[in-house]
C-alpha cells in the first residue's frame, strides 16, 4: 500500500509539475506578444507623423499574418520531426494535427498547443524587424507579401536548421532564444528589402547625410520598455520550463545586459556626437538584449554586462556606417538586430559555458549562413517584387505621406485640421 501511495504522490507530482511548465509557456507567450505592441510605439515614434497610421497598420497585419501562414506552413516548416535530424531541409505537413499523446507530458514539458503558439510570436517578430527599416516609403501590399513568405518559408528553413534539429544543430552551433535564428535572421531580411527599395526622399543630398527625425520620442520610449518587458518572455520562455534557477537566471542576465546597453549607447553616441541622443540610448537597450538572447541561459551577470556594453557601444557607430553607405533604415533595425545579433552569438563562443575556438567557429558557420540565406532569399524576393508589382510609392505620396496617400485616415485628426486651417487663414 505504501509503494502505492508513492507512486501516487510521485504522479501528481510530475502532473504539478507539467501544468506549472505549460502554464509558464503560456504566461512567457502573453509576454512576447506584447512585444508587438512594443515594435508598433517603437516604429510609429520613429518615423514621421504624415506615416503613423501606416507603420501601426502595418505591424497589426504582421501579427496576424505571422499566426496565420506559421500554422498553415511554418511551423511543420521548422520542426519537421526526427527525420530530418541533421539535415538542411524538412516539411512535417501542412496544418497542425497533435495526437492525444502530444498534449500530455509524452509530448515536453508542455503541451503540442502551447509550443505552437510560442514560437509562433517569434515567427512573427521577424516581419516586424523588416517593417521599420522600410518604413515611409514601401507599398503596403508589396511588404504585405514580403512579409507572407518571408515569414511562411525563410524564417522557419533558417529556424530549422538549429531549433529543428537540422544540420547546425548537429554540428554544435547555439542560439538559446534567437540572437541570430530571430533577430539577425530579420536584420539580414531588413537590410536586403532596403537595399532593394533604396532610401526616403532626401534623405542622402549632394549637400550630406539629412537626419529625418522621428515625430514622436515619448512613443518610441514606450515602445523601448514594452519591448524590454516582453524580453522576459522571450528569453524566459526559451527555457522552455518552469525551471526556477534557469528562468531567474536569464531573467537577471536579460535585464543587466539592458541596461549596460542603455551605458554603451549613452557614452558611444555622446563621444561621436557630443549629444545626449535617446533614440541611440533606446536602440542601445534593444542591441544589449538582442546581444544576450543566444546565450542568456550560459553567461554570468559580469559576461552578462559586457555582451550588452559591447552591443551598444556597437549601435551608433553602426547607424553611422549603414548612413555612409546610403542604406536608410528609419529605425535602425539593421543595427539593433543584425548587428548585434551576430556581435551576440559569437558572445557565445567567448563567454559561454562551450567557450573555445571551436565552439566560436560554430557560432561563426552558423550566424553566417542564417544571415547569408536570408539576405539572399529576400534580396532576391524584393527584386521579383519591384520588377512585377512594384515596391515603392509615387514620389508625390511619399511627400504627402502614407497614411492619406494609403488609408486616407491621419493618426492626428485634431493636429492636421488645425494646420489645414491654419494654412487657409
């Protein structure tokens, strides 16, 4: 009777445990998807007025698109099963079809529903990368169906390759929760699409660079603590349990490589432009937790603090050199995610548990083909997309802006009534 009542006990502790992990991934998925309201305040502070409607609309397609094309194709895409082990390609079946056995304990640590629907917020982050580096000036439908198959086919081959057990996972690459599976991964698609699309109008003059700033910086902050407070979701999450040391870990090594990257950014902008500039100070928290995310779960506070003073330090030099080269990216998401994504998961390599040359070599082979794949694959979509339906707005509705020239609606009805007045008077 007592080796029953054991075995009882042991039962309903595991079940405990079950229902604390899925409840766990739950909680960490409401996190990440508020890191879209986050992406939304952060891009529409970022641009100018006459586009706020079009960024916010932009950024509620792409949760929905992401949701919808990561169930239809994604997510059998990028976990194709035990097949496909150490290979560079695999497809599971469109749809999702779990057996009962995959919403138990059989299936994780969590449910075949709640692994879904995380990493289905990660799939749509992606897009949301892309959408600011080409604000202001794309057609909506044109980066609507970047955004449908970027999302549908790159994001989950490239997020295969490791998280799938595709080849660089056999060959010891490692990205915890994405610095380069999710975020170098967008940088890359954002860099290509803008590269294609070309910058705003007078933005590059024969005169010099003409800074173009942002309409609103409150909103941008916003968008900054929205993102950091959803971050912990996304690297909290990614430990894919409950686990109570590793989750507090990585949410301590989170929050110091923020706010080092908030210092980096802070000291590097003010010795290049002898200004106390808040949009590098904001995009400098942002590089410090895409530097953390691959190897929150490895690192100590102290290496913790160095990948994010590293990663914003990066930020504003790299704002500087993507500008000489003349690629405009209203947000700076080519240098808070692609940079610093890549400066991140070769972190691993020196301050990881795995620290070594070999590992670094890894991490090397691995950021470089995601990054290369990408660039590659949107690069040539973009330009399919300019030579059939066209990518970019007319130079009259790029000057009238967006939001009237595309949704015939203002974000501050009050504000251009006032001025359409102002100017009749």
């Amino acid at each position: 009777m007592a080796n029953v009542t054991a075995q009882q006990a042991m039962e309903a502790a595991n079940e405990a445990a079950f229902l604390t992990n899925n409840l766990w991934i739950l909680v960490a998925t409401v996190l990440v998807f508020i890191m879209h309201l986050g992406f939304a305040t952060l891009e529409s502070g970022f641009v100018q007025r006459k586009n706020t409607v079009n960024i916010l609309f932009k950024n509620a397609m792409i949760i929905a698109i992401g949701l919808l094309t990561y169930c239809l194709i994604g997510f059998n895409l990028m976990y194709p099963g035990a097949d496909f082990a150490g290979k560079f390609f695999g497809f599971g079946g469109f749809g999702l079809n779990p057996s009962e056995a995959d919403l138990t304990s059989a299936y994780g640590d969590y449910t075949y529903w709640s692994d879904f629907i995380f990493q289905g917020m990660f799939a749509a982050t992606a897009a949301t990368i892309v959408s600011g580096a080409v604000a202001e000036r794309i057609k909506l439908e044109s980066f609507l169906i970047f955004a449908t198959i970027l999302v549908a086919i790159s994001y989950p081959i490239t997020g295969m390759w490791k998280w799938g057990g595709g080849w660089l996972d056999a060959m010891g690459f490692y990205d915890f929760a994405g610095s380069t599976l999710v975020h170098a991964m967008g940088g890359a698609a954002a860099l290509a699409a803008a590269i294609v699309l070309g910058p705003r109008l007078g933005k590059y003059t024969p005169s010099g660079i003409k800074p173009i700033p942002g309409h609103n910086m409150p909103l941008a902050a916003v968008g900054v603590f929205l993102l950091w407070f959803g971050w912990f979701g996304f690297n909290g999450g990614s430990v894919l349990s409950a686990d109570a040391a590793n989750v507090s870990l990585v949410f301590v090594t989170t929050a110091l490589a923020a706010a080092a990257g908030a210092v980096g950014a802070f000291i590097a902008s003010y010795l290049l432009f002898k200004s106390h500039d808040l949009s590098m100070v904001l995009n400098g928290i942002l590089g410090g937790l895409v530097g953390i995310t691959a190897g929150a779960d490895q690192m100590g506070p102290m290496s913790a603090v160095l990948i994010g003073l590293v990663a914003g330090v990066i930020i504003p030099f790299s704002v500087v050199f993507f500008d000489r080269i003349k690629v405009d990216d209203p947000v700076g998401a080519t240098s808070v995610h692609l940079v610093c994504g890549i400066w991140g998961t070769l972190a691993v390599g020196i301050f990881g548990k795995m620290a070594g040359m070999g590992q670094f070599i890894n991490q090397l082979i691995g950021t470089l083909a995601v990054c290369v794949f990408t660039f590659a694959f949107s690069f040539g979509l973009m330009y399919l997309l300019k030579v059939t339906i066209g990518i970019r707005v007319s130079e009259e509705e790029e000057i009238k802006g967006l939001d009237i020239a595309e949704h015939g609606a203002s974000a501050y009805q009050n504000v251009e009534n006032a001025a359409f007045a102002a100017n009749i008077q």
